[in-house]
C-alpha cells in the first residue's frame, strides 16, 4: 500500500514538474501584445467596436454549440457572467489589469486566447477590449444582432468544380482546385507512345495537398486542402507559395514539400479572391458575406501577419484584387457593381485611402487588373461584358464585347498589355488593353469556366470548369495542350476482351 501511495505521489510531482515546464516554455514563447494609443475622443461602443472582434477572433470557441469552458460569449449578459472556470473574473469592469480576457487576449497569462493555432489579436483589438473594460465594459444599447454561426461540412462527393487554378510564374506548374482538393500538375518530359524511343513534354499530375491538422465539424481528419469548397488561388511571385482560399479561411502552400505553412482564420465568408503584389512582400484577399460590407484585407506575405483592413470599401462581396505595378494601389471589384482603387498606407496603424470609383458595370464585378504601366484598368462582370479604364482621368475607356455570359475571371498576362478571360459561356478569351482587340480563343470547355491563369510570358494558359477538369492551353496559338485530372479522377481503360 505504502509502495501504491508512493508512487502515486512520484507521478504527481513528475505530471507537476512536467506542467511547470510546458508553462514556463508557454510563457516564453508568447510575447505579450502591446497596446497602442488610439487617440479616441468618443466612447468605446461595444456593438460597434467589441463585438466584431469577438465574432472573428473567438466565436469559433464560444459560441451556441461549442463553448470551451462553458464560456458562451454570443451576448453581453453570457460573456460577463464568465465561464465554469473564472466566472465574473473574466471581465470586471474598470480594472481590465485585473479582467482575464484582456489578460489572456493580450497573451499576459495562460492559456492564451484565441490559442496559438489560431490568429492572435492585434494591437488595436486588444487596445479596443483594454479601454473598454477600464471605462465600465458598459452594456449594448438598444438590439444586437449576433450572426449566425455557420459550420460547413465536407462537399458531397459528387461536387467537384474548378473554381480555382493558378500557372506558377515559370510555367511549369498548374495549381487546381477540385472541389475541396488541390492538385498540382507538372510539365515534365515523357515518353511519347506513338514514337518508339522518343520523347515529349507534357502535364502530368504531381501530387495532391492535404492539411494533416484539417478535422471535420465532428473531429475527423479530412484528407483535403479544406473543409468546404476551394474558391480562389494564387502563386507567389517566386513561384514557392501557394495561396488557397475557402470560406472562412486561406492557407499558404510550400510548393516543393506539399506541405501547409500557415492557416489564417478569421474571414467573415469565402476567400473569393487573391493577389500577390509585384514584390511578393504582401498579397490581398478579396471575399466577404452576399449583402453585408465586402471583406479587404493585406497581409504580409512571409508571417501571414494581417497588415491593412479597408471596411467600407465595397457595399457587397468582393470578387476581385490587384495591386498596381508599383504596390502603392489596390483596385478592386465587387457585386455592389463598382470598380475601386485604393491608395495602401505606408506607415502602421494607417487606412487606406479611397483615390477613384469605376461605375459602368450593371451586375457584378468578378475580376480586375492593371497593365503593366499602372495607366489602365481591365475589369470583367457577370454583365458579359470587360471593360477598361483610364485611372488617372477616372473614365471608361471602352466596353469590349465577345462573352455570351457573365465573364467570371481576369488575368494579365506578366508585363504585357494582353490578358486573359474566362466566362459562363464555356469560352476563354485573350485580349488586348490597349486597342480592345481579342488576340485569341481558347477551345474545349464543355461547361461553367470559373477560372483563368497564364504564365508570366504567356506560354501557358490555364483554365478551370464546372465538370472539374483543368485545360492547359499553349498561350500562343490556342491549342489544348492537356485536360488535365487526377488519377482517381481519371477514366478507366477498358481491358481487352478474351477471345
């Protein structure tokens, strides 16, 4: 009995010894979140100024349905009545020293909040929840609306669109989605079949991604890039990262190993576009919820680190991003049916500016872009029409038709005047920016074109269809190169019959 009990208690102090360890490295590795001077004059309101942090930084943990630590903070009487733990300690009004959110938001005490798998608040967040827990953490006024937690789900098995495809920078890798899948193709050299001892180039399928920490609503693994549909794409300049988006989330690609380097949370809807800038130092994502503000936001490219926010910019869902050659613009489009640039701030802590507004398109605006002289703006709508701009005068320049359905893709073609197009009507089109000429035609889509990619010189061109193959294109003369699937995908060969 004497030998039970002490052993027990070696256990104890080893489980003790081994928790201050893990905490000590914890509290290590987390820097506390500064705070910063805001410069406010009004009040902090909690509706306008506390709750969406909440809905993007901490529902995902406690909200109805899921409330780790019993800790619902989906309206102001749950979230100051605290969780199982802590209780009224979570928030006491005038003292947010003493309050454990600001505390565990502000990675001063453990466990940290939201967890480290997940984005951290920024400075202004936490700054936002400090001052207002020290001026009383004072009730809503009036009705709050709480949206409504939406968990999705696998996509059955039979939904397999290319809404996304990406041609990296040297032409050599085509990036596809496929319902929630990402496969990457290669143009490698093989043998050719029709020639005895000869060989050819052509795309062969390379290797899927997965996200081996990705888990279903109901905690299985999902073998997938993410859990709901893959909706936007994009290859950093150096061809080595890969951006994927999907509702709610976007997670960056090491190309070489197919392996995930950083999930980024916190998107209000579906990531529905991404663009790198010119440098590769910064991409932006364009998405939001259908009738709700349209979502921007920049990031930095090597940490993930979200850098400027634009709110406000776009009336609804934003289906297009660019930067200008030069970094300093971002030019948008949504289905508030406007063109929009924006000057991006240098400095930290800055806004970004309003500089001009295209309106000319009578339905969504689905895709933008710059020529390579920053002079020009191309956009394309579900209005079947593209059009350009002239950015410095603010005017349209011309409508150029051809599309029989709504254009639902742009991309330039690297530093040249021509870009590509790809439409519901199941055509992909090249274009001119300069004359409004169409260069070329691209055939073989049997179905819905979602997405368009090319080279930087133009080589390849990709495109991605509702009947889940990707077309790999010669960019210069047209012809289709590979329709291209994975293996699983691909059909069967027929054995021959035995006589």
């Amino acid at each position: 009995m004497r030998r039970l009990i002490a052993f027990a208690l070696l256990l104890t102090m080893a489980f003790a010894n081994a928790q201050d360890k893990k905490d000590k490295e914890d509290k290590e590795e987390y820097v506390p979140i500064p705070t910063i001077d805001l410069k406010r004059t009004e009040p902090i309101d909690y509706t306008k100024d506390i709750l969406p942090i909440f809905e993007n930084k901490c529902f995902v943990c406690h909200s109805e349905g899921i409330t780790k630590g019993k800790f619902d903070m989906t309206t102001y009487e749950k979230l100051m009545k605290g969780g199982a733990k802590r209780g009224n300690k979570v928030v006491i009004p005038g003292k947010s020293n003493e309050s454990f959110l600001y505390l565990a938001c502000s990675r001063q005490v453990l466990p940290i909040m939201p967890p480290k798998t997940d984005e951290p608040l920024n400075s202004k967040e936490v700054t936002l929840i400090k001052m207002w827990i020290d001026e009383g953490a004072k009730a809503p006024t009036g009705v709050v609306k709480i949206k409504e937690k939406v968990i999705v789900n696998l996509p059955p098995a039979l939904v397999k669109p290319v809404r996304a495809v990406s041609v990296a920078p040297n032409g050599k890798i085509v990036a596809a989605s496929r319902g929630n899948q990402v496969h990457i193709f290669e143009l490698k050299t093989v043998p050719d079949a029709t020639k005895k001892g000869a060989e050819k180039k052509d795309w062969v399928f390379a290797k899927t991604l997965f996200d081996p920490q990705l888990k279903t609503p109901d905690g299985k693994t999902a073998k997938a890039a993410h859990i709901s549909l893959v909706e936007s794409m994009a290859f950093s300049p150096d061809g080595k990262t890969l951006a994927t988006g999907s509702f709610q989330e976007l997670t960056l690609w090491d190309i070489e190993t197919g392996e995930p380097i950083k999930r980024i949370a916190g998107f209000a809807d579906r990531v529905c576009a991404i663009a790198y800038s010119s440098d590769g130092k910064k991409f932006a994502t364009g998405g939001g919820a259908p009738t709700e503000d349209g979502e921007i936001k920049v990031f930095d490219a090597k940490t993930g680190k979200l850098i400027v926010e634009i709110k406000n910019g776009h009336s609804d869902t934003v289906f297009g991003v660019a930067f200008s050659p030069d970094v300093k613009l971002l030019a948008t489009g949504g289905a508030d049916k406007f063109v929009k640039v924006f000057e991006l701030p240098t400095g930290t802590g800055k806004t970004a500016k309003l500089t001009k507004s295209f309106e000319g398109h009578t339905h969504h605006v689905m895709g933008v872009g710059w020529t390579p002289d920053g002079k020009r703006i191309a956009s394309c709508g579900a209005d079947n029409f593209v059009k350009t701009w002239d950015y410095e005068k603010g005017e349209k320049i011309r409508d150029m038709q051809g599309h029989q359905k709504q254009v639902t893709a742009l991309c330039f073609v690297g530093k040249t005047p021509q870009f590509v197009t790809g439409s519901g009507d199941s055509s992909v089109r090249m274009w001119n920016a300069e004359n409004g000429g169409n260069v070329r035609s691209f055939q073989g889509a049997t179905d819905f074109v979602y997405s368009v990619s090319a080279s930087a010189d133009g080589e390849i061109v990709a495109s991605g269809c509702e009947d889940g193959i990707v077309r790999v294109y010669n960019g210069k003369n047209g012809q289709l190169m590979k329709a291209a699937l994975p293996p699983e995908a691909e059909p069967k060969k027929e054995e021959p019959k035995k006589e």
